[in-house]
C-alpha cells in the first residue's frame, strides 16, 4: 500500500541506500539509514532518520518524513555502500578509491576516517594509473572486500593501512558485486554471466568453483546469498532475470524467473525472513516476491493437484519453503510477487530491507521508506 510510504526529494541522483544495522538484542524497528548519490556535481554521503515514531498514529500508522541529520561531500560516483558496525561505513567509488566514514552520532557529523586511494585502477601505456570504478564492496568486520571494473579483489581490514590481499586478475571481465558466502568464502558475479566462488584461505588467485548463465553470457550485476542455507544464491542481470542457483549442484542456475524489463540492480534476501526476497530495477519497479505464503491459504484452483501444507509441522514447512527458492518453478503456487512501486519511472537503484522497514532510492531524485513491509 502506497499510503504507507513517506518520500524525500533529495535533488540528486540516489545510487545507494543501505540501512545502519541494530544492535543484536534491538527490538525496535531500524531507524538511521545512509544514502550515496551519483552522476551529480557534488555526490554525497547522506546520514538520515527515517521519521519521528512519535508521529506514530492511533492505529501505528506512520507519519513524517526522513529528515537529513548530516552529510559530507564524496569524490566521485558512490558505486556500492556498506555498513562496517554501527558507526562507520565503507563506500567504493568511481575513481576506484575506497573511503571508510565515520558518523559521530554525538554531534551529527561525518568524517573521512581512512582512504586507500586507487584501490582499483587501470594500468595504461604510461604507467600512470587511472582509477577504476569500485563496483562492489561488502563488510565482515574487521574484513572489507572490494571489486571493481579492473577485475581485481581486494582484502582490506579496517585497522590496516595496507590490502591485506590482492587478486591482482582475477576476473578479465568486470566484476559487478560482491558477497560473503562464509567467513572464508566470496562470491562474486560479472560481466559475461559468471558466479564465482573464492576461498581467501588459499594463496592461489584462482576462484574455486564458477558457475554461469546457459548461453548468452548476459552480464550479473547484483548477488545475494540466502542468510540460512548458506548454497541458496540469487543473482540478477542486464535482462532483468532473476537467477537462484544452489551452489552444492551443478554449474547452471536452478531457477530463471522473469521478472523486469530491464536491467536488475540490487537483489536482497530479507535477513531474517528469507521467504521474501526484493529486487529492483531500471524499469523504475521495486519487486517483493514472497514464498512465505502457505499453499493451503490460496483458493484451491492454484494448487490442484499440489499437495496441501495444511498439516504440515513448522519443520516441514521450512523445508518446503526454502524447497520453494529451489523448485524449478517456484512460482507456481507458492510465490506472490507484488510490484511496491507501481507507476515509477525512472530507475530504482537500490534498496534495503530490515525488520518491518525497506528504503530505496532512484533517479528521480527521491528516498522512499516504507516502514510496515508485512501490513
């Protein structure tokens, strides 16, 4: 429900919008979120609140709208963002440095806290380096790994001046993103339709096992690993499609799902409800697909001849949904895919989801928070 959703117009162009996690004991909703802008004169990196709960209405409806608390300028696009801890954040850009800032929640400000310069850059006949976009950035703390444009990976910790690893090539095409699979483990996804895992254990730069699209080679632009069964991946490209592969099996996606009319730009598992996954798009749509729904509770012409889940204990059921993200169709009677954005039109490049709260941003200028996702 539109209704539900407060939005900000901003005057530049959102790239990036990632929630500040909470606290492990935290029980109320996520409050603070970042923003990077792109394709501006001046980007920036944006601290907001996402509403006053005091506004809160008779029957917990929201009102109010997110206010800034702080910002600072930031060099260069900002091409991927994340969360270190609760105060700081690591930011990869289009001059391919990386940039950890610090949000001093006592005065509300931001500072540049560390800067590896060039992390990412392309080597040209004379030597000199020009930077390379950082196209993907993801956090473990103390660990940041970065890839980018150049096909490098770095392993950077927070405390260190220096990359604690490079990969100098290993990818001869773009890398689009990056994300844990475990603590040891990446993948990574790329310009010609690959999945790659690496193992940062071994000293060898090459990637462990790689997985890739059927065919056309379509270039993966977004990756994200389902938080409890850890071989459940998602990815999406340049096509719009959404691709779950269960790394355990095989070297091809389980599941295409159609989904947009063009490019996809970030998919999310919710963290702590991955029956609902998110992704959106350039076509200017932001797409919740939800598995949770028990088969039982859909009109019964949806699912002749399924068999009913009505009576199945909760550790069955589990096992039934996570078969969802792996059957080969799981859209046929246990997914509702919904469409938050319905008349949009320029594109949704990112968005974020935690607790009861998703936030997105797009080129229209605009931060959009919707804080009751499962009314």
């Amino acid at each position: 429900a539109m209704e539900d959703v407060s939005a900000k117009f901003v005057s530049q162009k959102i790239s990036r919008t990632r929630w500040r996690p909470l606290p492990a004991a935290a029980l109320q909703p996520p409050d603070l979120f970042a923003t990077g802008s792109w394709d501006n004169e001046d980007n920036r990196i944006s601290i907001w609140s996402a509403g006053d709960l005091g506004n809160a209405g008779l029957n917990g409806e929201y009102h109010g709208e997110p206010h800034l608390l702080c910002d600072i300028q930031h060099d260069g696009d900002v091409m991927d963002m994340q969360f270190l801890d609760q105060e700081r954040i690591v930011v990869g850009s289009s001059t391919g440095t990386i940039t950890i800032f610090c949000h001093h929640q006592n005065n509300q400000t931001l500072s540049a806290d560390h800067r590896w310069a060039k992390a990412h850059y392309h080597v040209d006949q004379d030597t000199s380096c020009a930077g390379a976009a950082c196209t993907g950035v993801v956090c473990n703390n103390p660990e940041i790994v970065t890839v980018g444009e150049d096909g490098r990976i770095n392993l950077f910790r927070a405390d260190q001046k220096d990359a604690v690893r490079t990969i100098e090539n290993a990818d001869s095409s773009t890398l689009h993103a990056v994300t844990f699979l475990r603590t040891t483990e990446i993948l990574t996804v790329n310009s010609i339709g690959q999945l790659k895992i690496w193992d940062l254990r071994q000293q060898r730069n090459e990637p462990s096992q790689i997985f890739s699209l059927a065919g056309d080679r379509v270039p993966l632009h977004c990756v994200d690993r389902h938080p409890n069964q850890q071989h459940i991946v998602a990815t999406g490209g340049q096509d719009g499609m959404l691709s779950i592969w269960d790394i355990r099996q095989g070297t091809l996606p389980v599941s295409l799902l159609n989904a947009h009319e063009a490019e996809m730009w970030e998919v999310h598992f919710h963290p702590s409800d991955p029956d609902h996954l998110f992704t959106c798009s350039e076509d200017g749509s932001l797409w919740h697909w939800d598995t949770s729904t028990n088969v039982s509770e859909k009109p019964s012409f949806l699912h002749q001849g399924g068999r009913s889940t009505a009576y199945l204990s909760h550790s069955t059921m589990n096992q039934s949904v996570v078969c969802a993200w792996l059957s080969n169709d799981p859209t046929k009677d246990r997914m509702e895919i919904t469409n938050l954005i319905p008349n949009q039109t320029l594109s949704v490049n990112s968005l974020d989801v935690l607790g009861p709260c998703l936030v997105y941003g797009t080129d229209a200028e605009a931060i959009y928070v919707n804080r009751q996702l499962f009314a």
